[in-house]
C-alpha cells in the first residue's frame, strides 16, 4: 500500500521578531547614538590639542631658522588677511630677516624686517581658532597685547596683518613670557575676523589651550584652563 505524507502547513510567524527583541534593538541603536553624539561633542578638544602641537612645532622651527642662519626670525599668526579672510585667525607661518647678496641681515638691528616666508606653515584645524585676548605679551600679569606686523611682498593669500612672535639672531625670545591661545567655536568665514570674531560654542566652553614661549625659546603647555585665564568666555562671547 502507498504511504501518503501530508506537508505541514508553514508556520505564518515564524519568522517575525518578539516584542523583546524589538526593544532590545531599538536600545541598543540609542545608545550607539549617544555614544556617537558624545564622540562628535569632544572634537573640538581634539582639534585644540593638535593645533597646540603644530603650533609649536611651528615655534621650534623659527628658533632654529634663527640659530642656524644668525638672523631674526619669526612665528606669523594671521589677524586680517587681504585676500584670504577665511584663515583669519587661523594661518599660522614661519618668517626670517631677508639677507643680501653677501649673506648677512639686509636691514639694521633695530629695523622692523620685511619679513620673507620661510615655509607654508600650518592652519589651524577646523573650528580652532587664535585667541587674541587671551594670548598676552608677558602671560605673568601684564595685560598687553601681541605686537602685530603687516606682511607684504608674499603670495596673495598671505598679505594681511599678522601677531608676532621674534626671535633674535641667537633664538631669544624678544617677548620672553609672551603666551599663545587658541580655543574651539565658530564664526562666518567669508567675513573678516575684525568683523566677525570667533564665538565660544556651548558644547566647548573650556576648549582652549596653549602654551608660554621662554626667553630660550622654549613652550611649556598650559595643563589646565585655570593656567590661561581664571575666567574663560561663556558661551556665545568672543574670544
């Protein structure tokens, strides 16, 4: 006698998911996205943190510019470019005392340099930007600004007005004591920074950092944001 097998109907919600494991799904995704949204909210502490690196890669490179051609040199930080307002603020260059046919220093000690480029130097990473009320003169109390210099006779993009840190012939710090500052927030690129200068963020309240250049020409990195000022801008404020 032939046997007959009968299929068994196809079970209709095999396949869904429960109740639970859709919850635990939808868990799983919050938390990826808190996490994520974290990670995002902490960039700017990271672009601080490299553009203090660079910058004093940048200081170490004038000092020995200095020393080993026996001329001035100089770190250029850009205030007001000409041509190129969106690095206001944020170009960061290296310069020296232009030389002679002879090789020695075509201007007088006590003569303001026409400053030549000695390399492309760096820009600061996206949202950092110098901070121009915090770096001061002498960082020990005195309330004075960075000296600032007019750049001509360079590329294009790099005319402007700059900060100024000089190196004598002997990589002395002309400005012993002098600080550099730079902090996280924002501002319209295409307008100059005279115009309109960066604002701190909510979400970067204290990033800034930076560093004192010594007389030797040496930095120490300000560990803690109480070591550049005992009140840093809230948010919203420029800096």
């Amino acid at each position: 006698m032939q046997s007959i097998h009968r299929k068994s109907a196809p079970s209709v919600g095999k396949a869904a998911f429960s109740l639970v494991e859709m919850l635990v799904v939808i868990a799983i995704i919050s938390i990826l996205m808190t996490l994520g949204s974290i990670g995002l909210s902490g960039m700017g502490g990271k672009g601080v943190t490299s553009g203090v690196a660079t910058a004093e890669s940048l200081f170490d490179e004038a000092r020995s510019t200095a020393v080993g051609k026996n001329i001035r040199a100089c770190v250029l930080v850009a205030k007001s470019l000409t041509n190129n307002s969106a690095d206001d603020l944020k170009r960061i260059i290296v310069a020296y005392e232009p030389l002679d046919d002879t090789g020695q220093p075509s201007t007088l000690a006590g003569a303001n340099p026409a400053w030549v480029v000695s390399s492309r130097g760096a820009v600061l990473p996206d949202q950092t930007f110098f901070s121009s009320d915090l770096s001061k003169k002498d960082h020990s109390g005195g309330s004075d600004a960075i000296k600032t210099v007019t750049l001509t006779g360079a590329k294009k993009s790099y005319e402007g007005e700059y900060y100024i840190y000089e190196f004598n012939s002997q990589g002395i710090c002309t400005t012993p004591g002098a600080s550099f500052v730079i902090g996280n927030g924002s501002r319209n690129l295409t307008q100059p920074a005279s115009a309109q200068p960066p604002k701190v963020m909510a979400s970067s309240k204290r990033d800034f950092g930076g560093f004192v250049v010594w007389r030797n020409g040496r930095t120490s990195v300000f560990r803690s944001p109480d070591q550049i000022s005992a009140s840093l801008p809230d948010s919203g404020k420029t800096f």
